[in-house]
C-alpha cells in the first residue's frame, strides 16, 4: 500500500473523531467552514477587482461551496476561475465524500452492533446464559422423573 500523505493522516484523525452524529457534523462543518474561508480570502487576492473586499469574497465562497451561485459575484481573471472551479470540485466532491464516509462508518458500526448482538437481538453473553438456564431445567426435570 503506498503511504499516506500528511493530509490523508489528518483527514483520517478528523474522521476517527467523527465517532458520534455530533462529531460527524463538527468534522463536516470544519470542513466546510475552512473550504469557505479560505476561498474567500484567495478569491480576494486573486481577482482584487471583481472582489474588492473579504466579505464580497466570502460571499461568493458560501455561495459556491453550498452550490447556491446566486452569480451576482464572479470571477473574471483566468486566475480567479481556477480557483474558482477548484473550489466548486471541492465544495461538491469533498464535503460530499467526507459525508459519505461518515455515514459509511456509522453504518457499518450499527451492523456491526447487529451482528454482535446476534439473532433477535441477544449478545453471545444472553444466549449463553439461557442455554445454561435451559441446562439446569432439564437437569431439574430428569432428576424429578
């Protein structure tokens, strides 16, 4: 297997924490959050005439990486487009992967709580202890024959 990159390594902590529905959306929003923001301020130094300030370039983050666009903010340099597109691959791909996977893991956790539990629901320690009770009702019972 070829190593993990930085990013690979933090992005599986990120989603290690990720163990609960309130860290799943804590790990999302950061993620999300820092996508925005970081495109805004880019978008900002990037395209300075058609952003002029930080908030007309958060602006145009939110609506991007929520996929809104309502396009009364655009890029018009070659360089502000790449990031933007950049920004629209992320926004769409990314926060939907890292969704994805969470749900993923959550699924498969409550899978595997079924399968442990075993049939109608019972852990192995529950169906061990009825066979025993079982065991020594029919000891009880062949004694009293």
């Amino acid at each position: 297997m070829a190593k993990e990159t930085r990013i690979e390594r933090r992005l599986d902590r990120n989603l290690a924490r990720a163990s609960t529905p309130r860290g799943a959306a804590i790990v999302i929003a950061s993620v999300t959050t820092s996508i925005t923001i970081l495109a805004g301020a880019m978008m900002t130094v990037i395209d300075r005439d058609n952003f002029p300030s930080i908030g007309t370039g958060m602006w145009w983050a939110v609506q991007t990486v929520t996929t809104v666009g309502y396009g009364d903010d655009v890029p018009v340099t070659t360089a502000g487009k790449m990031v933007a597109a950049v920004v629209m691959l992320l926004g769409i791909g990314f926060v939907t992967v890292i969704t994805a996977s969470i749900t993923g893991a959550f699924v498969a956790r409550s899978r595997q709580k079924e399968y442990d539990a075993g049939p109608g629901g019972m852990s192995a320690d529950q169906l061990a202890d009825i066979i025993d009770r079982l065991e020594r009702i029919e000891a009880g019972m062949r004694e009293g024959a």
